[in-house]
C-alpha cells in the first residue's frame, strides 16, 4: 500500500503530462457522440512558474510522505502544496498546521470551519481557495443550502463578517469592542475556543490567497476555472508552448544586466554587514520607520485595474468596498504605531494561544520560525551567502505597512536592500493580492530562481498572518483583562 500511494503521489506532482494515445484515445468516437470533454485551463499548478522547473525542484522522495498524508486526507495534492513543494521543510509545517486547523478535533464542526475558509478567502476573490473548500464543505456533510451566499448561513457565521473584513483588509482597526460583540451571551454567541479557532482560520486563509496570488496558482483541474470545454485556440498553443526568453535575456532584460543586479544586491549587504555596529539612536531609528512607512505610501501597482469579481464569490462578501487602505494617510488621523515589543508573538500572542487552543499555538509558533530562518545560503547564482538581513527586510517590511514597528530595527536597511519592484510586488500580495500580475512577478529579481521568490511568498504569507493575529490576540487580551 505504502508504495502504490508513492507511485500516486508522483504521479500527481505530474499530472499535466498526458501523451498523445491519451489525449487523442477515442476521440473520433466522442466526438461522434456530442460528448463535451473538458480541457485544462492551465499548463501545471502556477501560471508564473514552468511546470518543468517545479518537477525538478519540487519535493523529493524523502519527502514524498506529506504528498502520501494530503492525497489520503483530502483525495488530492492541489496546486498550492504542489507549488509549496519547492520549499518542503516549510510544506511539511503547513501541512501540519492546515490538516490540523482542518481535520483534527476541536470545537467548531467540519462544515463550519470550511465555510469559513470560504469566508475569507472571498474577501480578497480567490476563486482557486473558494472552489477547492466548497467541495471540501459538501465533502464533510455542509448544507448546501449555505453555498447559496453568506446570507444563506446561520446568523452565527455571518457575525463573523466584521472581524472577517477587518482581519483581511485593516487589522488595525479589530477592538476588544469587536470580540465582546461575538462573545455576548445569546442563541448566536460564540465561546472563546470556538472564537480563537475562527480567527486563526480567518487569517490563515487570507494569508493564503496572497500565497495563490503571489505564486500565480492555477485553479484545480477538476474544479470551477480549471478547465473549459471549447477547443483549444491557436493562441491557447501558443501560450502554453511559449518561453519567456532566450538564453541570452531573463525575464525581458538581457543577462548581463541581470547579473548585475544580483551584484548590485550584494554588495549591499556587505556594505550593510560592515557597519551594522555603529548603532543609531532611538530617535534615529524611529525617524526611520517613519519614513520606510511614509515611502510606502507611494508603492502602489501601477495597474490599478479592479479583479474580476466572479458572482460565485461574490456572493460570499458583504460590504465588497471595504478595502486595505494605507495605515499612515497623509492629512488623516492614523491609529497608534503597533510596537511589536508591547505585545509580541513569542511573549503574548503564543502564551494566549496556548491557553485556547495549545496544540494550534505549536504548531503557528513552527511554522512562523520555519518560514523566517528557512535558508539555503544560496542567492541566484551564488553560494554560501548569509540571506539573514534580506529576509529580516521583507518581513519587517510586511509588518510596516500593517503598521508594526520593531524598536530595535534600523529600516533604513530596507531602503537599501529592496527595490522598488520587489516593493511594489509586496505590498501588492501583502494587501491587495487580486491585483497581483504575471508582470510584478517576472519585475523583481529579475535573475534569481522561481523557488527563490516562491520563499519570498512564504514569508509573505507568514508575515501577514502573524500581523493579523497579533491584532486580533490584541484585542482578546484587552477584552479578557
């Protein structure tokens, strides 16, 4: 049994490889028959990254087990894992904190935690998370009458969708008021166990769109946007047999200059390196933020082009116009700087979570250090590099503009070491995911490899998520002291 599971998990990390006999195996006769046959949609689990690049890179046969547990639970390895494959010490710590928050025991029903998967992933249009959890939702025995929109679901859910809206676009913005709210005695009231679980649920999923967005994540095969069943366009060929360049571009610019900004890149970091001794005052460092979080203002894509709203999703978000908006306005009262030192993951938001929900706060706590120190010492075309500072950069980065300031951070290194593009790219996945495109992807670090901005996605992903509950575990310990 073992190895008939292994041949299968193989055998989907490859599943969009068909021969010829197979595609054209009684085709006439179908034909002959009216009968529609689907056809994919996609070519391989990302539309940003070749499916040649993702077999070769992906996980490899000592890892195979977590394909085997996810095909076994979930009757699939989708798109997301497959993708997550490239890095699988950080695949195996989402696997296990997702089947968990999914499949194992606690206090909200199966059905329940599903339809609120497709709660947020709504919020942002993610088509790919809201077909795959509504099969998921039938699946485990949901109504599906629930399936109709939010308005079809029990009061109870839809109370939810403040918080739901708050955690995915402002975070800031989730009061004490807001948890008294769901917790106030009644028919429809929630128990703090059921609550923390919905929460993390919440910013897991919103965090994993932007993941889906940022990585360009095809649609399941099998589900809604996988597949159409009009006959392939000569354009359609075109596309899915095309390169993005030749040997001697990457990405549009020609290799030479390529090089040099992975250069460029390094020298940075080694120039950062040898003056990370000479300390900044206090007020320094705070001018600092300030000004990384005021630049951020001015990183917006230059496509702001709104995402197609499918009426599938749509039909599962209220209040649609309420979206991110710029922590620190110009002209316009912000909320105070969240300092990451008055109430961190690793004194506070662990501690509470440990008290209502122990095994989840394992298992967040080793997937947040997993995606913050993963390294292979490597950067493009280089080896035995210390990455600590760049990753350091883009997490603090990502906690900016949520509004996180860390005291003992000097955000002048962030200017130095991300570029525009890649700012641009960030803060698009980080905040509004929907608008992310093939273009922001293939703009930034023009010369390194795919699984290497798939790592940046990783952190992106846990960076968000960390931000959102660290807002959220806020105000459960402002209502509860």
């Amino acid at each position: 049994m073992p190895k008939m599971l292994v041949a299968v998990a193989n055998t989907l990390t490859r599943n969009y490889v068909h021969c010829e006999h197979c595609r054209n195996l009684r085709s006439d006769q179908l034909k002959d028959r009216r009968v529609k046959i689907p056809r994919p949609l996609g070519h391989g689990p990302s539309s940003f990254i070749p499916l040649e690049e993702i077999q070769q890179e992906g996980v490899d046969g000592s890892e195979q087990h977590i394909f085997m547990e996810a095909f076994i639970a979930a009757g699939r390895v989708d798109n997301v894992m497959t993708v997550m494959g490239l890095h699988p010490k950080y695949l195996s710590c989402f696997w296990a904190t997702h089947h968990y928050l999914l499949r194992m025991d606690s206090p909200l029903p199966f059905p329940v935690r599903h339809y609120i998967a497709i709660m947020a992933a709504a919020r942002h249009q993610c088509s790919q998370l809201v077909n795959l959890h509504i099969s998921e939702y039938i699946h485990v025995g949901g109504d599906p009458l629930w399936l109709n929109g939010i308005k079809f679901a029990p009061e109870k859910l839809r109370n939810l969708n403040e918080i739901n809206k708050i955690l995915a676009h402002r975070p800031w913005l989730i009061t004490k008021e807001h948890i008294e709210a769901l917790l106030k005695t009644g028919e429809n009231s929630w128990s703090l166990a059921e609550l923390i679980q919905a929460v993390i649920l919440l910013v897991h999923f919103h965090s994993l769109s932007s993941f889906v967005f940022g990585c360009g994540v095809n649609p399941e095969l099998d589900l809604e946007g996988g597949h159409v069943f009009r006959p392939p366009s000569p354009r359609d060929c075109y596309l899915v047999g095309s390169s993005p360049g030749s040997k001697d571009c990457v990405n549009g610019i020609r290799q030479g200059e390529a090089v040099q900004e992975v250069e460029a890149l390094m020298a940075k970091m080694k120039l950062l390196q040898q003056t990370i001794e000479e300390e900044a005052s206090q007020e320094e460092m705070y001018t600092r933020f300030e000004k990384a979080k005021t630049e951020s203002l001015f990183v917006t894509p230059s496509d702001k082009s709104e995402a197609l709203h499918l009426a599938s999703v749509s039909c599962f978000v209220e209040d649609s116009d309420f979206q991110y908006k710029d922590f620190s306005r110009r002209g316009e009262v912000t909320p105070p700087t969240f300092r990451a030192q008055d109430f961190t993951w690793e004194d506070h938001g662990y501690s509470l979570t440990t008290r209502l929900y122990p095994d989840a706060a394992l298992l967040l706590d080793k997937k947040f250090l997993t995606a913050y120190s993963l390294t292979y010492n490597t950067m493009a075309m280089h080896c035995d590099v210390d990455t600590s500072m760049l990753r350091r950069a883009i997490w603090n980065y990502i906690h900016c503009v949520f509004g996180i300031r860390y005291d003992d951070y000097d955000y002048g290194q962030v200017n130095v070491l991300l570029e525009r593009s890649l700012k641009v790219y960030i803060k698009t996945v980080a905040c509004y995911p929907e608008r992310t495109t093939k273009k922001m992807y293939l703009d930034f670090w023009k010369h390194f490899r795919n699984s290497e901005k798939v790592h940046v996605n990783l952190i992106l992903l846990e960076a968000r998520m960390q931000a959102a509950l660290l807002y959220a575990l806020r105000a459960i310990t402002r209502y509860m002291t």
